[in-house]
C-alpha cells in the first residue's frame, strides 16, 4: 500500500506542473481564500506500522532489562493493514498563503505483531516458565483513535484553479482500544498500550478549485513522539527474566502514511 501512496505523490508531481503551463482561464471560486475562516471534511485511508527501537542485548549492559542474554536478537515483525480516517475541518487564514488549521477526527486501524524471542522457551529448572504461552507470539492490536492534529499550511500564490501547499504540525491521540489499564497482559493475551499520544505530522497536498467546491488531496507522514507500549509484569518466580514480549523494546511508536480527500 505504501507503493500506491507514493504512486499517487508522483502523479500529483506531475498533474502540478502541466496544469501550470496551463493557459489562463475562468477561475472557480475567485474569493474563497479571502474568507477570515471556513470549514470542509475530510475521507482518507491510513497504513500505520510501529517504529520499534531496543535495548541493549549484547549482554554488555547491567542496566539493560533483558536477562539472560538471549542466543540472537529479539525483534517484532509488524503485518499492517488498510484504515481510514474521516473528520473535519477548521481553516483559519493568518497570512495570504499561511492558514491555521485543526482537523479532528477519527481514524482506524489494524496491526499483526509476530514476536521472536528466544526466552520464549526459558526452562531454568526444565520446567518452562511461560508454560503454553510459547506458542503465542502473535498480537492482533487493532486501534480506534480521536485523532486532534493543530496544523500549518503554506500555500503557494494560486494559479488558474490550482494551488500546491505543505502542511506540519502536532497533534493528540486518543486511543480507545489501548487497554492500558486492563490488569491482564500478554501472559494472558492482552497486548497493551497508552491510551493518550503526541504525534508529529508533514505532508504536501494540492488546493483544486471547483464550481462549487475545494477539492484536496493530501499525503501525510505521521509520527509518534512518545513510547505508546505498556509493558508486561515480570513473572513473579523468575523475577531476573524480562517479559518475552515487552521486556526487549525500549520504544515503540506509531510510524504511518494518511492519504485524505478534503472538501471545503
């Protein structure tokens, strides 16, 4: 899917520069971007997947909470599947070609986690302590956020009926599936992580002016500042063995490409 984001970006690269060779022409909507605010929604698809960073396993750090040393590195695979994303928006025009904008709404999505650890077998005294846990080393974490992006954009002067721009900003996410709290973990199952989050985003786009309407399409890039895993409790018997899940990673973070259709 991150072929057919890219795809689309080339098409828009070169969509812009025949249409700016383009002759002039009747101008839709001469006095849209004079408005001192105006609002639109917006439809897109999503394809999240999770930047995982982690500690040191190298057996060279005391402090390193993975313990014994496992045989190779333990790593996570991340399958991701299609979202979408829907919401509004709220355009506030500070300067001729900078516009303030929040853009709330709600986006969804699904994950496969594949865990490879070699502690997953641990039996110090032949007795494993994970029991039939071993065998479990796939997640499913699926995701309903509120998604509250605080964005800027800066707009090119317009041409006939077009307009490119680039957009960054922060935004809050609220998760409603993370289950932080649930007192179950994935001894039994349950993958956790934070339900608030703080992300950054950039993006470029291209303003299309219709007889009725603004048409935009965008692509954005979305990134997590802050670690969204909770981790798992140690098993209380063998409190020197990290959790086989959570115990390696140091980070994990939401890394995810948005492609949003705007009307406004």
């Amino acid at each position: 899917m991150k072929r057919q984001f890219v795809l689309f970006g080339l098409i828009l690269c070169f969509i812009i520069p025949s249409a700016l060779a383009q002759k002039e022409r009747i101008e839709y909507l001469p006095n849209f971007d004079k408005r001192k605010i105006h609002f639109g929604y917006y439809l897109g698809l999503n394809k999240n997947s999770f930047e995982i960073n982690y500690h040191d396993q190298s057996g060279q750090d005391p402090n390193s909470p993975v313990n014994p040393t496992p045989e190779q590195d333990m790593f996570v695979d991340t399958q991701a599947s299609l979202g979408f994303n829907i919401g509004f928006v709220i355009d506030y025009r500070l300067h001729n070609n900078i516009n303030l904008r929040f853009e709330p709404g709600l986006m969804s999505n699904a994950k496969t986690l594949t865990f490879i650890d070699p502690n997953l077998d641990a039996a110090p005294n032949g007795i494993p302590i994970y029991g039939s846990s071993t065998s479990n080393t796939e997640r499913e974490v699926a995701g309903t956020y509120l998604h509250l992006p605080l964005l800027l954009k800066f707009s090119t002067n317009r041409l006939n009926n077009i307009r490119p721009y680039i957009i960054g900003g922060v935004s809050y996410d609220y998760n409603f599936s993370s289950n932080e709290k649930n007192g179950k973990d994935n001894f039994e199952q349950e993958f956790r992580m934070t339900k608030s989050n703080f992300m950054y985003e950039v993006g470029f786009g291209v303003d299309f002016y219709m007889y009725f309407f603004k048409f935009t399409p965008s692509i954005r890039g979305v990134f997590a500042m802050s670690n969204e895993l909770v981790e798992d409790y140690n098993p209380v018997d063998y409190p020197q063995y990290s959790s086989p899940w959570t115990g390696p990673i140091d980070f994990l973070g939401t890394r995810g490409l948005f492609l949003n259709l705007t009307f406004e």
